[in-house]
C-alpha cells in the first residue's frame, strides 16, 4: 500500500542517509555542544543518526563502528579519541565500501584513501596562539617564567598537538620554562585533581596553561583551595571557549582563552550528503577561531553558543 503525506518513517523511501556517528564522549562542554551540535543537524538535514557515545574508551568506539559497517550504514564518521590504532577498523569499513568522515580529532596512519575527509581545528595553531600570547605578556620582564601544563587525554590529537605549537612558541625564550606536565584527560575533576599536585610540589607557578577549559575550570577550584588568587598569582590559559571559561574570564580568573568551535554539525551533514552522492570533497577542512581576553570576555558573553 501507498501512503500520502505521512513522511518517511521507517523502511519509508530508500533516499534517507543513515549515518552511523561515533562520539569520544561526554567528557567536556565542548563535547557536550558538539554532540548537540551534531544531532539537531542531522535532524535538520532528514539524515537518521545512528549515535554512539565511545566513554572515552578506544575499543567502545572500534565497536560501534564494527556494528555500524554490519547494520549497512551510508555514512561512518567519527571523532577518535586518540590518534593511532585505526588502520585495521578503517580497512574494514573500505572493504564494507562506507566512505568514512573524521570530525574534530584527526588519526595517524600511513594507509592511502581510508577517510574521505577531516573537518576540525587546526590544534597545533591553537597551542600556537596561547603561546603568542604569553610572549606578549611577559615581553617586557626578564625574570622566568614557570609553567605547568594540564595536558588533554593522552595520545589524543589535541593533546599532542596542542603542546606541540605551545613548546614551539615559548621555547625560543630562555626564561619560559614548562616545569611540570601531565595528563588531566579533559575533564573539570582531572584538571582539579593534577593541579592540586602541581602545587603542592611547586609553590612557584606563574602560568597554567591548560588545553581545555574544563581542566582549567577544575584547576580555578585547587587554586583557590590553596588559597591563592586564579588569573592574578597564576595566570592563566585555556583552550575552547565555552560559556563558563568565558564567565572565568569575565571575572579575573582566566586570562586567555583560544577559540575552538565545537558546531561542527551542519558542515558535517554537509559533507555527509556530497560524500554519499559521491561528490569530491576537500581532504582538510579547517575551523575558522578567535583568540579572547578578559577585556573581550564581558562583551563577548551574551554572543557565545556553546
Ligand atoms: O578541546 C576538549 C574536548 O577534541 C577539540 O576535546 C576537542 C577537545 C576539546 O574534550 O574540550
């Protein structure tokens, strides 16, 4: 039988796109936008979203795309949560001939022609842009600078590459100096708990610079605790841009904070629907970001979306 009207619904018309999304996690508000981001495009587009959220683990997200190549799916994207140990899950879903769209991280393989496309930030420029600032910022004192660094997820492209630009920048002055660095995996409660260490083994940090605002948001409650003054006794850096960094800002405790824009849905859908109709796409595409300080953050306020 034929219906009128009534639009789509299942086993309804051939033509809807499924697409089978793998997400890092939860682990962020930038994630959290960018998981939102995702689905209301999806929904806008007519695209039927096969969602699974990876906790952050590798193997989750290897799963999920293994059972998205076996339910058929047109389109496989995904943002993986580290960089290296795909080649084997990225050849199965060639094989299974489903184009695959890498979204936010970037992998590390040495295969030809495994992804169709990348769409996300260019970290490295990011770490880059921190660390612009902070020579800026000290360009006028001769003393050293001490710097600890809450690292994101380990093995992550961000991580990786956001310390990459950092180190780039500063290290061509002797006086900054990165004394302490370790792994606060993106989250408001790892960035407090490796922050507490990191003062309570040094009672000398100038800076933090942190690769996400959560880390951040997390290390403003360890600071505090210790009794000394966010954005003042240390000043600090972060990456993303989320309202609540943005609030920081606004009230003294963060310094700088380096745009990365997680509304990465419509131009996602975007590329879902020329990839399946097997249109050319771009190998790269990047996100345009800003870079904000506390005499922005007020202003900016009000305009921000995630
Ligand atoms: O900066 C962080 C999130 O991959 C760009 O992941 C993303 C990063 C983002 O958890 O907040």
């Amino acid at each position: 039988a034929t219906a009128c009207g009534g639009g789509g619904g299942q086993g309804g018309g051939g033509d809807t796109i499924v697409l089978g999304f793998s997400q890092v996690g939860a682990e962020s508000g930038w994630r959290t936008a960018n998981t939102e981001s995702i689905k209301q495009a999806a929904k806008d587009a007519g695209i039927e979203l096969k969602f699974s959220d990876a906790q952050q683990q590798q193997e989750n997200q290897i799963q999920a795309i293994r059972s998205f190549i076996q339910q058929g799916v047109d389109v496989i994207a995904f943002s993986p949560v580290v960089e290296s140990g795909w080649d084997t899950v990225l050849a199965e879903a060639k094989s299974a001939g489903i184009p695959v769209i890498l979204t936010d991280r970037a992998v590390e393989t040495d295969q030809e022609e495994v992804y169709e496309t990348f769409l996300g930030s260019d970290f490295v420029e990011e770490g880059r842009k921190a660390g612009r600032w902070l020579v800026e910022e000290y360009a006028e004192s001769d003393e050293d600078v001490d710097i600890v660094e809450l690292q994101g997820t380990t093995g992550s492209a961000p991580a990786i590459d956001r310390k990459e630009g950092f180190s780039e920048v500063v290290s061509e002055h002797g006086k900054f100096e990165i004394t302490a660095s370790q792994d606060g995996d993106f989250t408001r409660s790892g960035g407090q708990e490796v922050m507490q260490a990191f003062l309570s083994s040094d009672d000398d940090i100038d800076v933090l610079y942190a690769h996400n605002d959560d880390m951040a948001l997390g290390a403003i409650e360890s600071i505090e605790s210790a009794g000394l003054e966010p954005g003042e006794d240390i000043k600090i850096i972060s990456i993303d841009g989320i309202k609540d960094a943005f609030q920081a800002m606004a009230d003294g405790k963060i310094n700088l904070v380096v745009e990365c824009n997680p509304l990465l849905g419509p131009q996602l859908m975007d590329l879902v629907e020329k990839v399946h109709a097997g249109e050319g796409v771009k190998e790269r595409i990047k996100v345009e970001e800003g870079v904000y300080t506390q005499d922005q953050a007020e202003e900016a306020l009000p305009d921000r979306k995630y």
